[in-house]
C-alpha cells in the first residue's frame, strides 16, 4: 500500500480533507509534525525518527506546516523535505518550492525580475533605518507592513504616518514594507493553481475584506465570481516561475492594472471549498495518483 505523510502542526480541517482523499486512492495516511522528526546519521544510513520512533518507510509527503523558529531551525526543517527527496519520497511543495515563497523579499525579487507587477516594497534590516524611511516617506498612498514570514494575515498593520512604526511587533530586526494599494471595497482574488505535469487545474474566488486584510481566515466573505481571464493567467504565469507543484497566489486590481501581492506555497483552501462544489482536495491529492 502507498504511504504518505502528512506534515501538519494539528490533524484538523484540511488534514482530514487530505486524508479522505488519499483514502480513496487507496493511500495510507499517517501525520507528524515536522519539529517532532529528529535524523539520525550512521554506518551509512539515515533514519528519519517522529518522536523518537523510526518512521516506516514513506512513499509521499504532502506540508501543512513549516513552524517559525531560529535561523537553525528552519534550515533544519528544510533539510528534512530535502533528505525525504534524496530518499525519492514526493514531497509536496519541496523544500526549494517552500524556500522562494515563504520568504515575501525573494518572492518579490522573482516576480518584479520577471516582469510580473507587484507593490512597489521596501525592506530593511533595522528599527533605525525602518524609521528613517518612514520619516521621510511622503505617504501619497499608505504603506502595509508583512512579517517576511506570515501567514493567514496575522501581525499585518496599516502604516498611515510615521508613529505608527512603534506599533509594530517586530521581533526579526527586518522591515517589510509594501505600497498599499486601495480599492473599495477591500477585496483580493484568490486563485489556487495546481500543476500537474503541466496539466493545469486551478479553483478562484474573491475575497471582501471587513479590514484591508482579505484573509478568510481574518473574516473575508468569499464569493464564486467569474474572473477576467487576465487574473488567471496571472497566477498560472507566477505559479510557473516559481515552479510549484500547488500554490495560493493572491492578486489585486488597483487602477485597472493587476497585481500579485503574495504566493503561498502552503496554502489554505477552506473558503475556496466553501465557495467551490468540486472536492479540492482530490486535486491536490491527484498529485499522488
């Protein structure tokens, strides 16, 4: 029987998703959290442990969930995804997918090297440097700040003039700085982009923020609304330049041009699915078959 792993901090709604969908393609399931998987290097062999028991062997590996963590830690997550591949494990997205998405300043650099339009962004390294570019910032349009690597719109803030940087919670020394783009209503679109062999399969929706953040998971109403072709192409187009298996790309229309603000190689689909008759989840898995 094929077995796959999947890598979640919690067995809740898109694990069990996962699950049944493997289950019809006669998949064996089992779940770990990849802080819990320790190496053990010797005599030639590499032996991958969850919680100190050996791991059987792995056909698949599907990831939920890369936690946050030192320098040392996420390289070591990483690694993992890296050594399952060696292992000829399929792994779903791989550590080089995961490595240009979940970092937003290498993300950004791809797609604006590539031609593809993004908000104008600003990064530094520093409390002191981020407040003289905020105080000399002339604020024609208003600044959003993203954590370089958030997820589900948390610990993103409005910067409307400079004392809102002492708001900030940052822990990481580095400011990521985006040009705010303002529509009325608050409102994104989502495109889940699948790609399979170059079989491409893909699901949308839009999102009305009660914010400016359109995150479902922050709130969003998430409406089936037919998408000019031009935001499809788009998302297809960043998927393949990043070249990711299964992705998130989140895209916005600001003064009749369209614009990616941010690529998800681990992406959420629960409010997709709510908006979505079709099961996502035997897309993704479709990878597997």
């Amino acid at each position: 029987m094929i077995r796959t792993l999947i890598l979640t901090e919690k067995e809740g709604w898109h694990y069990q998703q996962l699950k049944l969908s493997l289950t019809k393609l006669n998949h064996s399931v089992d779940s770990a959290c990849i802080s819990d998987i320790n190496i053990v290097l010797g005599k030639n062999e590499t032996i991958l442990e969850n919680q100190g028991e050996r791991l059987p062997k792995i056909d698949n590996v599907i990831v939920r969930f890369i936690p946050g963590g030192t320098l040392e830690e996420i390289v070591f997550y990483l690694n993992i995804l890296k050594i399952f591949e060696s292992m000829n494990v399929r792994v779903v997205n791989n550590a080089r997918s995961i490595e240009s998405t979940v970092d937003k300043l290498y993300t950004s650099y791809l797609l604006n090297k590539n031609k593809i339009n993004c908000p104008e962004t600003y990064i530094f390294r520093g409390q002191k440097a981020a407040s003289g570019f905020i105080s000399n910032y002339n604020f024609k349009s208003k600044l959003i700040y993203k954590p370089l690597f958030g997820s589900q719109g948390d610990n993103i803030r409005l910067i409307e003039r400079p004392s809102d940087l002492e708001k900030l919670e940052n822990q990481t020394n580095i400011y990521y700085f985006q040009e705010y783009l303002d529509n009325s209503p608050n409102y994104d679109y989502r495109v889940l982009v699948i790609n399979n062999n170059d079989n491409i399969k893909y699901f949308y929706m839009t999102r009305y923020g009660e914010t400016f953040i359109n995150n479902f998971s922050k709130g969003a109403k998430c409406i089936k609304e037919k998408l000019n072709e031009d935001v499809i192409e788009l998302a297809i187009k960043s998927s393949r330049l990043l070249n990711i298996d299964f992705c998130g790309v989140d895209i916005i229309e600001y003064k009749r041009q369209y614009y990616v603000i941010e690529v998800n190689s681990i992406p959420a689909w629960k409010g997709l699915q709510k908006v979505e008759s079709a099961n996502i989840s035997d897309y993704i898995t479709s990878l597997f078959a």
